[in-house]
C-alpha cells in the first residue's frame, strides 16, 4: 500500500490550487480550508489565498490523504513492446507481410489541430524520427484536419487501408471521446473494424482510455512515429500468421 | 540593446517582398470573392437571418443573378426600382422574390440609389474608430508589452465573465477563440452562441457582448481593454466589416495562414484578406498575423529564416491594402527548444531583429506552446523566459503564456498565473534592454545575421518563382497547396467590365510607403 510522499513515508502530502468565484476575504481562506477537508484531507494548510479578481480567489494548499492504493492490483495495457527502428520495421513488413501497408490518419470532427498526426505521418517525424511518409513499408494517407467521422470512414473503405490513426487534441467538453466514439460505432456498422487495425492518438490519449474506448491502441503525449510504427507492423503480421 | 544588421540587406528584402506580392495584387485587383460581396451587403445595412437561420448577407448574395458585377449594382438597381432599403431587398429575397435585372435601370440610377447607404455605411465605420480614439485618450493603456489573453470557454456569458476577470488581473487585450469548426464555415453565424468546440464563435451580438463587458470595466480600471478575434477562414472580409462596427481593437489577419495551415484556396484567401485589410485599415483595427504558425510544427531555429520573410510578405500585402505600419502587428514566437544551449539568446535575437526591422510594427509575440507538456512548474518557468525576451526587445503585443497549455483551454486561475508571471517579470526587467549592449559579433548577433542572410535567399527564391508557385512547391512551413485546391475556390470569380465595390472604391487610396 502506498501514499503520496511529501518528505516521509505515508505522510500522504499532497497539494492542490483552485479558484473560487468569491472575493477574497479571510473566511474564503477558511471556506477553502473546509472544502478540502470536506474532500477528505487531512492537515489542510492554506498556503496562499489572495484575490485574482474582484469576483474570484486562488488557493494553494497543502494538506494530507488518508487513502492509500495497493500497486500490485493496477495493470495498464501498454501498446505492445520496445519500438524498432525504421529500417526494422521495414524489414518485418517486407519479410513478414510482404506488402505495403496502407495508413489513413485523419484530426477527426472539428478538431483543426494537426501537430499531432503530423508529427506521426509527415516524411518530417518528430524528435529526429521520421514520420511514417519516410518508411518504403507504409502507403501514408494524411487527410488533415476537420474530416468528418463518416468520411473517414468513406475513405477506408474506398481505399482498403490496414490502419486508421484517428488524432484528438481538443478536449473540450467530451468532444474528444464522442467522436472517438463515433469512429468506432461507424466503422462497426460498416463491418470494417474487424480488418482495420483502429489507433487514437492525442495528447490526453491513453492506452487505456484507448481499450476503453474499443480502439486497438491509444498513443499520447510524445509518442515517437517508430511506436506507431511496430505497433502496426507487429500487429499486423502477428494476423497474418494467425 | 542594438543589433548591428546590415541596412542594404533590409532594404533588398523589402524590394523582394514587394516583387513577390505585385504580381498576385495584380490578380487581387481583377478578382472577387462571395464573402467579399456579403461584407459589401453587410456594411449597406443588411443583417440577420431567415427562417432557417441561413443569413441574410448570403442569400442575398447566392441570388444574384450575375455575380460577376458585383451586389452593390444589383442591389443598387432594386432600391432604384422599388425604394425599399438594402435589409428589406435581402428579406424580400429571403421570402423568394427574385433580383431585378441590373440591366433595366442605368448604372448611375444604380449608383445614386445606393449612395445615401454607402455613406451610413463609412459614417458608422468612422464614428466607431472615433470612439476608440476618444477613449484611448481618457482610458490610456499601460505600457507595452500589452498583455494579451485569450477566453475560450465556447459559452459567450461564461467568456465574458473570464474577459472581465482577466481585465481586473491586468490583462490589457482579450481574444475570444472562435470554435474550431469556424474558418470553414462560409457564412458568419448569428446571434449570440453558448456552445463551440475550443473556442466561441465570432457573431455580430457575440462581439456586441463582449465589447460592452470590456468597455464597463474600461471604464472601472481607467484604462481601454482592447477587444480582439479572427478575420481568418471562408469569411475575412465580413469578420473585418462586422468588427468595424462593433469596435473590435485588433483582428488576426494572415495574407497566407488560412492556405497554409486550413487549406483555404490561395485565391480566394489573397482576394479576401486584401478587402479584409482595407476594412481593417479604415477601422483603425490593428491586424496580428500568424508566423507563430510556422514555428508550432516545425524547428524554430530551422524556420526563424520562413518566419522574418512571411513578416516582409505580410508587411507587403498590408501595404497595399492601405495599413500603415501603426496597424501592422506582425507575429513571432518563443517556441525555441528549452533544451538547446544558448536558445534563449535566438530567441533574442529573432525577436530584436524583428523590432529593428519593423520599428513602428506592433509586433505580436507568441508565448510557448510546442515544448509545452503538462509539466505546469517548468512551463511557468518557459513562460518567464518568454516574458523576459518579450520586455528586453520592446515587443508591443504579448500573448501570456498559460502554465497549463497543452492540457486545456486557459482556466480562469491559469490566466491570473499567467498575468501574474507577465507583470512581475516586466516590472523587474522594465528597463534591462535599454541598459545593455549586444556583443558586437558575437553569438545573439551572428545568429541574427545568419537568419537575415538566410531570409533573403528565401525571398529571393520566392520572388523568382512567384509566390502562388513557391505556396504549391511548399517553400513555407513545408505545406504544399495547388493553386486551384483547397476550400472555397468556387466562391472566387472574374470581375465584369463593370463590376462595382463601393466600398473598396472608398478603401482605395494611396499605397502606404515602407517604413525606411
């Protein structure tokens, strides 16, 4: 069982800040204490409060948990192995698969941010890596920002792509897992998923959020295009072998 | 703090951009566009939507029966022929009656029918920026850098609420994000709007709204907080017309943004940002343009050469459409690697280049956003870092970097962090760059150099092969786009013999000189 550790086991310390929509006063010092105590902490120490408008406060608090977490039950899916590198991947699709493959990725809905996927897909890479434009093993499909779900769709079918890597960087209000959603109900009605290999990427994106989500893998914040990359050779050739 | 540049080199840039941009204002000149004729129809008046929410502006404009002369003949002809004025033409149309033929009544009837509503039209133009300048003079701002923030919260009443917020903390400039879904729409949406994806959208009542939010607590803190949002997308030109009219401060304005990074047509967005920007510069709006954009993708030290050549091109473009240089804010950012040695001094050198090079540009500094990653304590310490080069190069206009960016849209802690940073580090660095001096050849002033040097072989590739041909060869931000691809291309079209824009006609006046 473990707590967080401020400077001694099991203190439990943790800290927190928040605004609250009324000016600031001593007693917004103290409903701010309450409040954190209300949510179960203990040794609540407001560090700071002061104004930051005339109709709002900010706090920094410090204060401890009583709660603690078994390690040994958590287990998170992780998006398969140590990456290869270009030339490897390229070398598994070509012995292994013996074909290219093709890859349609796409920022899906309304969302206008394609840092992401292109970070991903364009021949550039991210990091020093190259983008899956580079690899001879990848026929690479970037459709670009705004694409509706039902025309990404559209596009896989048409084209026969192995894999959809669907990006999401807004997260506004849920807009993110609706239309990662909507993906994957769409390409369930069209009776492709079960030959399409579905990928979620995005900043807030997690492997596990991904499995929730009914994606095959979810790819977040600093993934490399090579991660990507095995993911999709491996799984892949590991199909066709099956 | 002075950059030795060599002033030839600038001036050879200069000559180049305005090679580069003659030739495509020569096309602008022969060509117009739909969201053109609606701002036209806008400014005469005509507002609102019909029964199915479809806007006024647009179905008037879809019925013309030949665009080609443009909606000011035709609208012209129908006030002559029936007397009505410009709004009810559009509801007449709405509920199906067709336009006259332009044909039947002589152009100077056409002319003179029109007139009267051209003139409220300018009339209403200049009696906003009046007021702004009365106000600036009673409500002074603080000193630049002014600080700028962003809301985007999609719901306008909680906007305003974080605008007002904001204002208090010390915020001195407040831009409303449209909705993500926004620059491809090509109609402006109506009404005031409590939903939107990373952002709210831009509506007439919407700036209404927050303009009189921002002029309540103006008028509490004594000093004018500027009101900003996007003249970029399908709809420039009406974005710039309904911003004139409700006192918008500053627009975002990109001569190449929206075909680069929202594959907009190269045509379309050439016409519309020329109209958008002459409205602009009769408005007294100051534009902000977007080279940021082409740090946020790629290497910052690899495109800083792309970012100071898009800032000439832009400087050209506006020009031409009538900006002095007072309104042209043109765009940079921090978004150099924090961990390459020695980044913060190109940062600095980028940035006092700049301010060399356009010394009466306002110019727009964008805080980090690429290197940014949820890591909120060493993001604040970037943001300072950023601040501290915005104050030492006597940047005009700074976007507060938010702790928190990458994660979410700002929350309204995040913003009085943010302003918090900005304000103190301003205040302790006040006046840092006045007092030092650059090391002559050493390494803030080679780089700057190298970047120059840099920028006009860039230039001068692009001036050679023109810039429609460079854009679909991807000599910026390494985005190809054909000439005749992307979105909105079919609301482009060759102007009739005698096609008639009263307003751009009233815009047109000398082009401004570059500054030496």
């Amino acid at each position: 069982m473990i707590r967080p550790y401020g400077d001694t086991l099991d203190d439990g310390v943790v800290q927190l800040s928040f605004t609250l929509p009324i000016p600031w006063s001593e007693a917004a010092d103290e409903a701010a204490r309450q409040l954190v105590a209300q949510m179960g902490f203990t040794d609540v120490a407001v560090a700071d409060g002061r104004p930051i408008a005339s109709r709002f406060s900010f706090f920094v608090v410090y204060a401890r948990t009583p709660v603690a977490i078994d390690v040994s039950t958590i287990s998170v899916p992780a998006a398969g192995g140590e990456a290869l590198t270009m030339d490897a991947v390229d070398a598994l699709i070509a012995e292994r698969i013996g074909r290219k493959l093709k890859v349609v990725g796409a920022c899906i809905g309304t969302d206008a941010h394609t840092v992401g996927i292109d970070a991903i897909l364009n021949m550039k890479g991210y990091q020093g890596h190259s983008g899956l434009e580079r690899y001879h093993g990848f026929e690479v499909y970037n459709l670009g920002s705004q694409i509706a779900v039902d025309d990404l769709v559209r596009f896989a079918q048409e084209r026969e792509v192995d894999a959809i890597l669907a990006s999401q960087v807004v997260t506004q209000k849920g807009s993110d897992i609706a239309n990662f959603t909507a993906l994957a109900e769409r390409l369930e009605a069209a009776q492709l998923r079960g030959r399409i290999l579905l990928l979620a990427g995005g900043p807030r994106v997690t492997n596990l959020l991904a499995a929730e989500l009914g994606y095959d893998a979810g790819f977040g914040r600093g993934t490399l295009p090579s991660e990507v990359a095995t993911f999709i050779a491996r799984r892949i050739a590991e199909r066709d072998a099956a | 703090m002075k950059l030795r540049i060599d002033s030839v080199s600038v001036a050879h840039a200069r000559r180049l951009a305005g090679t580069i941009v003659d030739p495509v204002a020569d096309f602008i000149a022969g060509h117009s566009t739909l969201s053109v004729e609606r701002a036209v129809a806008r400014l005469c008046g005509v507002d609102g939507v019909d029964s199915q929410g479809v806007p006024l502006p647009n179905r008037l404009v879809d019925a013309l029966p030949e665009r080609e002369l443009g909606v000011a003949r035709v609208l012209g002809a129908a006030l002559a022929e029936t007397g009505r004025s410009p709004q009810q033409v559009a509801e007449a149309v709405a509920a199906g009656e067709p336009l006259p033929d332009p044909s039947r009544t002589p152009e100077t009837a056409q002319r003179a029918a029109l007139r009267p509503w051209i003139e409220r039209g300018l009339a209403r133009i200049d009696a906003v920026r009046a007021r702004r300048a009365e106000l600036l003079v009673r409500l002074p701002q603080a000193p630049p850098p002014l600080l700028y923030v962003i809301v985007a919260s999609g719901n306008i009443y909680e906007d305003r609420t974080a605008a007002v917020a904001a204002a208090e903390a010390g915020a001195q400039i407040v831009a409303v994000i449209r909705s993500t879904a926004q620059s491809l729409l090509d109609y402006v949406p109506y009404g005031a709007t409590t939903e939107g994806f990373g952002g709210t959208y831009a509506t007439q009542e919407n700036f209404r709204i927050m303009r009189a939010a921002l002029d309540d607590v103006s008028e509490r803190l004594g000093r004018y907080v500027m009101l900003t949002n996007y003249a970029s997308g399908l709809c420039m030109p009406e974005i710039a017309a309904t911003a004139a009219l409700e006192r918008l401060d500053m627009l975002l304005n990109d001569s190449m943004y929206g075909i680069l990074f929202r594959d907009i047509n190269m045509q379309r967005t050439f016409v519309d940002q020329h109209f958008s920007r002459q409205l602009n510069a009769r408005s007294g709006i100051i534009i902000n343009t977007g080279e940021d954009n082409y740090l946020t993708t790629a290497d910052a030290i690899e495109q800083a050469p792309a970012v100071l050549a898009s800032q000439f091109v832009n400087e050209a473009f506006a020009h031409r459409a009538g900006l002095p240089d007072e309104q042209i804010g043109l765009g940079d950012a921090y978004e150099i690697d924090p961990d390459l040695e020695d980044g913060f001094l190109f940062a600095l050198a980028q940035a006092q280049l700049a301010r060399q090079i356009f010394p009466a540009a306002p110019l727009k500094y964008m805080p980090p956003t690429k290197h940014m990653t949820g890591n909120i304590f060493k993001g604040h310490l970037i943001d300072a870092m950023f601040n501290l080069t915005s104050v030492m190069t006597g940047q005009t206009i700074h976007l507060c970097g938010m702790l928190t960016e990458a994660i979410h849209t700002p929350l309204l802690g995040d913003r009085a962090l943010a302003l918090e940073n900005a304000r103190y580090v301003m205040r302790t660095a006040r006046h840092f760059g006045d007092e030092i001096e650059i090391k002559a050849g050493g390494r803030i002033e080679r780089r700057a150099q190298d970047v120059l040097a840099a920028t006009l072989r860039l230039l001068e590739d692009v001036a050679q092969r023109g810039l429609m041909t460079a854009i679909e060869a991807g000599s910026f931000a390494d985005v190809r786009r054909p000439r005749s691809g992307g979105r909105g291309l079919e609301g482009v079209f060759a102007k009739h013999p005698a096609y008639w824009n009263p307003f751009a006609e009233a815009l047109a006046g000398e082009p401004v000189a570059a500054t030496r």
